[in-house]
C-alpha cells in the first residue's frame, strides 16, 4: 500500500529537485568522485581515450563521407540505451535520422535499423519495465519517420550480437531490394502494430496491413533455416494487465481476419497489451506465413511527432504531440558548452538537425535552433 501511495503520489519535478540535491551533496563529500571527474574532464581532451564522448564517433568516422553520394544507411545499436534515458530512445533516434539527412542534404535517404536481439534468460513472469523491449519498442514506433525500416531479430538467437547475421541481412535487404530499388518484393516485414480495440475483456491487435502478408502464423525459426508454420501450438509471450499493472502471461489466438485476440481469464477490465517484452524473447512465435516475426510492441504507444522532438527544461517550442505518460527531463543545469562552461537555459533545446557550425549532430548531442552554433552535451541523454 505504501508503495501504491508512492506512486500515485508521484511529483516528478519535486523528484528532480531531491535527486539534485541529494545528488550534490554525496558529491561534495566524495573526493573520490571529485577525482574521478578531474580525470575524467582531462582524458575527454584527447577523443580517442573515451569513445562516447560527443563528436567522437561522428566527427572522424561519418563527418567525412558527407560530401559524398550515399545510397542510404544502416543503423544497428541500441544496447547501452536500455540503462541510459531509456524513455528518450525515440526521440534520439529520430534526431539522428532527421539530422544526417540535413546534413548530407540528399533528401529522405532510406535509413534502415536493427531491433534489438535476444540476451540473458526468458522471464519466468511478466515484469513491470525492462529497458530492453522499450528500446525495441521506441525503434518500431520511429517507423513512421519516411523512408525508414527496421529488421528484428529476438529470433535469431541469444546474445548481444548473435551469430545468425545471414537472417538480419536479408530482413533489412527487404526493405532495401523494396524502396530504395524498386524491385517487385511483394512482403518486406514482419508484423506491425497498427492499433487495438478492447472489447469487454479481450483485446484484439490489428497489423498495418502490408506487414500481415498473406496472413498471420504461429511459426518457428532454427538458425539460418526458413521459417515453418507450427499448426495447434499456442502464441506465445503476449502479456496483459488491467489498470492495477499485475501483469498476466495471456491468451492470444489468431482471428481470420489477420487480427490477433488477447485475454487472462483473471483480467475483465484490461488495459495494456505487449509483445516479446522481455531481454530474452526467443518463445515468441508470431509470423506472417512470409516468415518474417512481429515486431516487438506495447499498445501504450506515446508518440511523438514535429521537428521538435523533445522540449527540455521546459524552454523552446512545446511538442506537438507528448502522452501524457512521457516524462520530458529537466537537463538544463546538466548542459554545458564545449569548454565544459554553462550554457544559459533559455538556448536549451533539442531539435531534428542542427543549424550550423564545426560541431556535427552525431549520436550524443544537438546544437539549439535559432540561436548561435553551441554543442550542448547533455548527460547520460545519448545514444551510442
């Protein structure tokens, strides 16, 4: 109960003031801390000592294939973010899209990327939050970014880079042989979430329609073999819960109409659904019969959208579109300028591209619209 309280008494700016606070002072009594940042702050002036630092990655290894014609890009990572401003995930993404298409100024290129693969153990139970999927999840919902595709893998086999490549190559060759080549491939992904509707105590998922293929399967796929249809054997890792969150392994059957059916005979009011939600998801067993699996999703789907992707510290132009279960982050005594100095708050905000300067939007910063060119490295708020 009293943890119930806790969160339904949740104030998240009130949380960031004691974090803050709580934070400076341990530092202040931690010399250990104190060295660690000395030496820390000494080492970033030399790139090569601390890979994620921002710029470090862009700057050598993409900046300087901008002058030149690209067909399109592959993207495949993710894995550090599942610990690191998870919830952010989406918003860095489309960033970086957005931003290496203004960069190279070629239009829409095709940007294609990699959901996340298997790792550890199958959960026993269905959990609250795991940074895993919702990376997974924020991949497949920055889909309706043009020109984009995504390859899953959970599939393919356990661990952080499986050894089945063949199969990734070939799901993101889809995509590519489909829109970047105009060749006749008829099906290029697996299933999608489009929507659901709750109907008394099931739910039933739609698919956006050129993901379902020919039709919905309950599949199984052994390293670098085909796909094959397993006829009578369950669905498997849907989970459901109501509005307490106690999560359920469900029931989930294909409907005839290329829909999926969910339901928990202990849940008559449910409210959420996901799918392969887990670090380990290899049980999940949906396909369309063109082999390829679904996608992992949840139904609570928070999107974003405009060239304003994330407002931060409350300055700037608002987003268009923010659920109201999106917390935005305020960083804004957390941003510092390339000299390590304290940018004002006013100029602090995260857009789709940057607007000039020597600096470049790589995977782990962005400079602010309408203001003077300024690096703004914002931490633990990257990709890498």
């Amino acid at each position: 109960a009293d943890s119930l309280d806790y969160f339904n008494n949740w104030d998240a700016d009130n949380a960031y003031v004691e974090f803050d606070a709580s934070h400076s002072l341990w530092k202040a009594n931690n010399p250990m801390w104190r060295q660690l940042q000395e030496e820390l702050v000494a080492d970033r002036k030399n790139p090569s000592s601390w890979n994620q630092f921002p710029t470090t990655k862009f700057n050598p290894m993409v900046n300087p294939l901008i002058p030149y014609a690209i067909k399109g890009a592959i993207w495949y990572q993710g894995e550090s973010n599942q610990k690191r401003d998870t919830q952010h995930y989406e918003g860095n993404l489309r960033a970086l899209v957005e931003s290496w298409r203004a960069r190279w100024g070629q239009g829409d290129f095709p940007f294609y990327w990699v959901q996340l693969a298997n790792r550890d153990q199958v959960y026993s139970s269905p959990v609250e939050y795991d940074g895993w999927p919702e990376v997974s999840n924020q991949q497949r919902r920055a889909l309706d970014l043009p020109n984009t595709g995504m390859s899953v893998t959970y599939d393919l086999g356990t661990g952080l880079h499986p050894n089945n490549k063949l199969d990734v190559g070939k799901r993101l060759s889809l995509w590519a042989l489909k829109h970047a080549y105009g060749q006749a491939v008829d099906v290029w992904s697996g299933p999608l979430y489009e929507s659901h509707t709750i109907v008394s105590n099931q739910v039933i998922i739609e698919f956006e329609a050129h993901s379902v293929g020919t039709g919905l399967m309950v599949g199984s796929k052994s390293g670098e073999n085909a796909t094959v249809e397993t006829p009578g054997e369950p669905l498997e890792l849907f989970q459901i819960c109501g509005a307490d969150r106690n999560w359920k392994w469900a029931t989930a059957t294909i409907n005839p109409d290329h829909t999926v059916t969910v339901s928990h005979p202990d849940i008559s009011a449910p409210t959420v659904v996901r799918y392969a939600w887990g670090e380990n998801s290899s049980p999940a067993n949906l396909y369309n019969k063109e082999g390829l699996p679904a996608a992992v999703f949840s139904t609570e789907d928070a999107k974003l959208s405009g060239d304003v992707l994330w407002e931060l510290a409350g300055v700037g132009d608002s987003p268009a579109a923010v659920d109201d279960e999106t917390t935005l982050m305020p960083l804004a005594d957390r941003v510092s300028g390339p000299d390590g100095s304290d940018l004002a708050a006013g100029v602090v905000g995260l857009a789709g591209f940057e607007v000039g300067g020597t600096g470049a939007l790589g995977a782990s910063f962005a400079l602010t619209p309408n203001t003077t060119s300024t690096v703004i490295n914002y931490e633990d708020n990257y990709i890498e």
